[in-house]
C-alpha cells in the first residue's frame, strides 16, 4: 500500500460516510493527524469529516478527550483502555457520529518486550453505541507502521460502515 492507494481508500470510505449521513471524528497519536490528513485530501470531505483530535501527549489526551489518568497510568498511552476512551471523548467532544482513535509505538524507539515497536491500538466507536477495539503489530519503518496504521483505521471503518448499510 501507498499513499496513492491510501488516497483511494479514503474517497471510498467518503462516499460511504456521506450516504449513511455519518460525520467522521478522529483522535490520533502515533499517526499524528495522518487518518485526518488522508481524509481531508478528497475533495468535499468537509460533508464527512467533522475534526480531529491529534492528542500525542498523555497531557493532550487527559484535556481533549477525557482520557482518566488513572487509565494511562495503569495500561499506558498504547493500550486498548486508552483509545477506548479516546474514541468516546471524540465522539463527546465534537459532532461526530463515528470515531477512530489510534495509539502506537512507531519507532525506532520506544519498544518494549510487551509492546513492540509497530504495537498500534485502534478503536471505533460511533453515536449508535458500537465499539470495536484491536491491537496489530506492524512492520517497518516509522513511515511504514503510521502509513499501516492509517489504513487499517480506515479500511476497518469501511467494513463496520458496510455492515451498516447491509442491515
């Protein structure tokens, strides 16, 4: 994958937003507004996307989303708890209907033996109370994991939106 294919993706996922009437909110770290940048690239993308919560600190993500201290204290900033509640204080703090939230270790440094470099934790929520949270494990370079990690999000979204519109 690339950027070029990343741009495709995220015209895709667009076009699925804007039928369903659904507004995009995201709350990133490890891939700092990278998911945003993405969809913001498409043409009209103001009709899907509402904002974005680029939240690289703990500090950022306690202010901007209401990420509890004790929650970051206890499982860390790349942890499942933690983007759990960046994906709802996303939802909570703007008009957004569906939220991503992403935090990761994209390296060189920062790895751990329980958290790998290429560790990313991904959450989607959106308004009609579904939650789905994961952790992958990605290769390559600081580049690479953040480019993996934005399509992930995003390709992840478009499943959960195509269920939707199958129901």
């Amino acid at each position: 994958m690339n950027l070029s294919e990343l741009h495709i993706l995220s015209k895709r996922v667009g076009i699925k937003l804007k039928q369903q009437s659904h507004l995009l909110v995201t709350a990133e770290s490890c891939t700092g507004g990278g998911i945003a940048t993405a969809i913001t690239e498409v043409s009209g993308s103001s009709a899907w996307f509402d904002r974005a919560f680029v939240t690289y600190s703990n500090e950022a993500k306690m202010e901007m989303l209401q990420v509890s201290e004790s929650t970051l204290q206890q499982f860390g900033a790349v942890s499942e708890e933690t983007v759990k509640e960046m994906a709802l204080g996303a939802l909570q703090y703007s008009r957004g209907t569906y939220a991503i939230s992403v935090s990761g270790i994209a390296g060189p440094t920062g790895g751990t033996d329980e958290k790998p470099v290429g560790t990313v934790c991904f959450a989607w929520a959106n308004t009609q109370g579904e939650l789905e949270i994961e952790t992958m494990n990605f290769n390559g370079s600081r580049e690479e994991v953040r480019l993996q990690a934005c399509w992930h999000a995003l390709e992840h979204l478009e499943d959960m939106l195509d269920k939707t519109e199958q129901m």
